[in-house]
C-alpha cells in the first residue's frame, strides 16, 4: 500500500542518549515533514524538506537536525535526548499546492512514540 | 507567522446530534487552504475536509461541512448525525500558498469529541 511509513513506532530513551526516526515515503512526493504532537499544542513543525539534499528548520527544530540523502527518506535525529523531547512525532509528505485540483493534500505516517528518562 | 486557534478543547455531543467545532486563524494571504483532520484513538492523522481560500462555496463531505468566513478568518466544522465513530481529536489546519517557502501546515491545538450513546 501507498504512503508513510514511520519507524521505529515506539522508543524509550534515556536522556543523553542518540537516536534517528526514519520515515520513508513511496509516493514521489517533494516535500516531507516533521512534526511533534503534545497535548493542547497540536503538532508542531520541527524541520522540513523541499526537495533532496535540502532541509530547513520549522517553529521547534532545537535538539534535532534532519537528513534527506534520498527523495523517498527524511530522517529525523536525537544527537542527545532531553525529556522534554518526550513526544509523538509524525512524519508527513506531499505534493506543493500547484494543483489546485488535488495534490495539495499531506499524507502523515502513523506516528512514533518517544519516551526520554 | 500564521496561527491557528481552536477554543474549545473538549465537546461532547449526543449520538444522532449535530455538533460544531470552532476554528479561527490569522494570516495576510489570500490565497491559502484550510484543512479539518481526524486523529482517533489509533492516532492515525486522517483528512476530513478541505476548503481552499479562493472558493465561496463551503465543502461539504457527507455528514461534515464548513462554514467559511473569510473576512472574519473563521473556518468551523459541523458534523451531522453525530456517530459513535466520530469520537476523536480534531484538528484544524491552514496552509500556506505555495509560494512561502516550505509550504507547511499550521495545526491549532485540537478538540477532543466525545460521542454519548
């Protein structure tokens, strides 16, 4: 089946630990995303992709950097984790709003739930 | 910066009932697109309905409609025929045209809904 795919779906970490989510998508889409979810703040742009080799920082990108070596992967990183990087990070991708008809739709992996001691 | 408000962050609504979720936003484009998300217990992000700036015209999807005011920058979801499977987070979404950079979606800190029996 098409779309997201997130892994690992859970972690625990302990603080000053590293660690990389992986999401990868089959969907040829340019743009991908990271987001953190935490309650009664919605999701939260971490980093964000607009093509391979490129990344940018979103609202919250302190403590992670990003990669997107290929067009299909964007992988998110934890050079040392904090607790307050506790979260549910979803990865999502699509098309850029050039199509008014449909592609300006962003399709989310399932999730990946962290936990830092 | 855009940003996204939902005031309301618990509802509950009889089965069978109609029932609105509030959403206001802040922006200085025009062109732009609003998004409704479902995220049941599963936490999977799952696109209810979208309306895009340009258009007058309010979506509608089955039992879930938009009311759209643009001047007032208020963007609500009613669902009708309230069912037990509509219990979930709701969340939503702006976005902006694809001529800023990145092309992200903006979240507001979501509604749960509670469906009573």
């Amino acid at each position: 089946n098409a779309g997201v795919t997130q892994t690992p779906k859970f972690r625990v970490l302990k603080t000053g630990q590293s660690m990389t989510l992986l999401c990868a998508q089959d969907m040829n889409h340019e743009y991908m995303y990271w987001y953190r979810q935490d309650p009664g703040m919605g999701l939260r742009l971490i980093h964000y992709s607009v093509g391979e080799g490129t990344t940018a920082k979103g609202e919250v990108p302190d403590g992670y950097n990003v990669s997107r070596l290929k067009k299909q992967n964007f992988l998110l990183g934890l050079e040392s984790a904090a607790p307050s990087q506790t979260s549910v990070y979803f990865c999502a991708s699509s098309y850029p709003t050039l199509d008014r008809v449909g592609a300006n739709v962003l399709t989310f992996g399932a999730g990946s739930r962290l936990t830092v001691l | 910066a855009q940003t996204v408000t939902q005031s309301q962050p618990e509802m509950s609504v009889q089965e069978a009932e109609t029932v609105t979720l509030s959403c206001t936003y802040d922006t200085s484009e025009s062109d732009y697109y609003l998004f409704w998300y479902k995220q049941p217990p599963s936490r999977q992000m799952i696109l209810v309905i979208r309306q895009e700036a340009y258009k007058q015209q309010n979506a509608t999807e089955n039992r879930f409609s938009v009311n759209f005011q643009k001047a007032a920058k208020s963007f609500s979801l009613k669902i009708s025929d309230s069912q037990l499977g509509d219990a979930a987070m709701y969340f939503c979404a702006y976005r902006n045209p694809v001529e800023i950079a990145g092309n992200m979606l903006t979240f507001g800190g979501g509604t749960r809904l509670m469906v009573k029996p």
